[in-house]
C-alpha cells in the first residue's frame, strides 16, 4: 500500500504548488522517499516536484491516457516511496468542459485518496470555514481529511479562522502567514521551468520546505496519508520485464533549458520497444549523439532561446540533414522550421514561427485524418495545446483534426504537430517510432 495526500484547493492561486511542492521538499528532507504526483497535461510544476524529491515528477491525466490508467500510472511512479503527494489542479471539482472529468476530485476518487484542501485567508476570516463545509459536503465520495490555511495575515487573524473551523469537524493541518521568501518567477506560460534557474529554484526550495515545516504539522499530514486503503489496480509497465528486442536502436532525445516539456514515460517506452535514450542540448552540443538513428524533440521554450538556437548553426545543420525518424511537439515544431521570429531554425519543414499575443491552451481529441510514419488514419488520440506561437504556411493537409481545429505537418519520416501526447495513453507510438529507427538503420 502506498500512503497518500492529494494537495487540492477551492481555486487556482490558493497556494497547491507552493504547499504540495514544500510538503514534498519537507519530509525528503526527513528520510522519506517520496513520489511527486501532478493532476492534468502541466510540465513545470513536475520539474519543481523532482527538484524537491529527487524522483521523476509523473502526471496524472485521466484526459490523456484514460481514467483506467491513472492508478496503474500512480503505482509505477510511487514504486519503493514511502509517501506519494500529488498536486491538484485548478479548483478541486474543476474539470475538462462543463464535467468533473479529469478534475482533482475525479483523480482523488480514482486514487481513493484524502484530500487536503489549501485555503487563501486573505481578505476572509469565518468564512473559511464555509468554504471548507462546502467543499466538504458538495461530494461525499471526495473525503477531506484536513485543510491547510495560507496568507494569514496574523496570530489573531489565524485564533479567528481555527475558532471557525473547529466548528466544521475538518482538522486544521497547518497555518502558513504570508510571505514573499517563496516566490516563483513567471512569464507568458506560467512558472519559469526548475531547469531553468537550477541554483535559484534550490534555494527557493529549502525555503519553501522550511515554511512548510515551520507552519504545518507534517505528522498529522503523515497519518492522513496512511489512511488511504490498497488500491487493487496493477501498476503500470512500459512493456515486458525483457525488450522484445536487443537494444540496438539511439533515440535521441532533446532537453536542455530550451526543451524542459516532456512526460518520463515516453523514454520508459522507448526503452521497452529496445531504444537507448540518450537527451542532448540544442542549445550547446553542436551534434546529435553518436549513432543517433531517431530523433525526439519535445515542448519548451525555443522562443526564449531563439538567438542561442540559431547561433548553434552545426546542430542545426546537422538535424536539417539527419534523414531519419524525428518526432516534432510543439517547441520542436518551430525548432524544426526555416525561421522562429526571424532567426534561422533547422528548415526541415518549410514553415515560419513566431511569437503571438494570444494564448492557445486546451484538450483536444482529435483524430488522425491521413497517415504518418507515427499514425494510422482514422486513430483517435487526445491531446493538449499549450503554446503563444503560430507557424504559416498552416498545413494544407493536416495530420489531425477536431472540433473546431487541425494542426500537425507530416513529410516522409517527420512528424510534427502543436499537439502534445502523452505516450502511455497511446503506447504504439514508441513501437511505431522504434520500428522506423530500425527500418531506416537497415535492420
């Protein structure tokens, strides 16, 4: 049985990452192994939860890769830890469309886990403990076991608000007062990613673990945790104990500070399908990995990049002359353009990429409407878009399409769309993608 919390609130800008993230950093900080968890498609708070853990931060999206994966996928991940913590998402009822689908309450019911719902004081005292009673009895399937208070704004402030609360029978599990020691830089899609501002996210995590510890009773967030029951899902596996096949195959994979958007089981897939996954830096390796046969370039930040991009004009020549199987997702879509806002790029596809003004932010399930050297016409795949950019020509053949849209580029072994995927919830992508490594390798 794994212990576990899942860290919810009424609304987003309550404090989660700041309470799940400093929650995770705190009882590492005490010995404990612990499994950082993050509800929906988001990229940047994992990497925040890895940074205080140590461990892989997983998502947990059951839009992505359907509700019957979403334990299977929490019990891979919390393999060996002693307590998992997962960060909700939005408001705790808030799902995809008009539903609860893939909201925090659906994936705590999923986990059959307790919720720990954060609460900003500020501007209210007696109130929170209306919100709390709301939140409480709104869906008896969901069991709040605790409610941690942020922003407050004094000692009287906080007598006020537990005198409330006492009388709604949810225990306060902490009282955080307000504080700028832990504030996190943003810009146009959110946080700055962990990898980013590797020596200034440090820091800012041993001060968010120490107010946490400092404000909340990691004890009785502990005996929460332990009360969750045995889930009688498996866990997930990428593939056999063994590769099908011997690992003969280089996938390389791109990260870096300019390509931080990725989902940890894409390359746990690829090594099953018998791929060794070896990640390089366009920002700073002028070549691909020796024997590289396939290429992966995944989301980021390519446009904060754009000069050191396209003043690292070996890679790009190299990527622009590979040949081989590359799978392209957004940032690796304007990567592989002639130009992202006037600086060269890789020119494999013949498109321009530029910055926007508007955000495009969504699922979607779209279909694959012809076939790829990745899909198959008439394959479903559900998906999200997340990005400030825009490429022309738009394709005039698109490779997917939905209600309302159609995106993605397909040219012999390149594919490349705005769409990110989240390989669990469609595994033969990483067969797929092995199988052309191979093919084109001469095996």
């Amino acid at each position: 049985m794994v212990a576990r919390l899942v860290i919810a609130a009424p609304a987003s800008g309550a404090g989660k990452t700041t309470v799940a993230t400093g929650l995770m950093a705190a009882l590492t900080r005490r010995g404990m192994a612990v499994s950082p968890h993050k509800v929906g498609p988001d990229y940047i708070d994992p990497g925040y939860h890895a940074l205080a853990t140590g461990r892989p931060g997983r998502n947990l999206d059951p839009w992505l890769v359907g509700e019957e994966l979403v334990a299977p996928l929490f019990l891979h991940g919390a393999a060996g830890a002693d307590l998992a913590v997962v960060e909700g998402v939005m408001g705790l009822y808030d799902g995809a469309g008009s539903g609860e689908f893939a909201s925090t309450a659906h994936v705590a019911r999923l986990l059959e886990a307790p919720v720990v719902l954060v609460v900003d004081a500020a501007r209210q005292s007696r109130s929170v403990a209306a919100i709390v009673h709301g939140f409480a009895s709104y869906d008896t399937r969901i069991r709040i076991g605790g409610v941690i208070l942020n922003r407050v704004g004094s000692a009287r402030h906080e007598d006020i608000c537990r005198e409330a609360l006492a009388e709604s029978g949810v225990p306060v599990l902490g009282v955080i007062h307000r504080s700028d020691a832990v504030a996190t830089p943003s810009r146009h899609l959110g946080l700055v990613p962990a990898a980013e501002r590797r020596i200034q996210a440090g820091r800012a995590m041993d001060a968010v673990a120490e107010l946490v510890a400092a404000s909340c009773d990691l004890e009785g967030l502990v005996r929460l945790a332990r009360t969750a029951p045995a889930l009688s899902a498996l866990p997930w596996t990428p593939g056999p104990p063994e590769p099908v096949v011997p690992v003969t195959t280089r996938v390389a994979l791109a990260g870096g500070q300019a390509f931080t958007f990725g989902y940890t089981e894409q390359a746990e897939l690829l090594a099953a399908a018998g791929a060794e996954v070896v990640t390089f830096d366009p920002l700073v390796d002028e070549a691909l990995p020796e024997g590289t046969e396939g290429v992966i370039i995944g989301g980021g930040f390519p446009e904060v990049y754009a000069a050191e991009l396209s003043a690292n004009e070996p890679l790009r020549k190299e990527v622009s002359a590979f040949g081989g199987p590359v799978s392209a997702e957004c940032a690796g879509l304007l990567y592989l353009a002639r130009r992202l806002d006037g600086r060269p790029m890789c020119g494999v596809l013949d498109l321009e990429a530029r910055m926007t003004g508007t955000l495009t932010l969504g699922y979607r399930d779209a279909v694959a409407v012809r076939d790829s050297a990745l899909t198959r016409a008439g394959e479903r795949y559900r998906g999200h878009e997340f990005h400030r950019t825009t490429v022309e020509p738009a394709p005039e053949r698109p490779l997917f399409r939905w209600r309302g849209g159609a995106d993605g580029f397909a040219a012999g072994p390149v594919v490349a769309s705005y769409l990110h995927l989240h390989w669990a919830g469609s595994p033969e992508l990483a067969a797929r993608f092995v199988g052309m490594c191979r093919a084109g390798a001469g095996r």
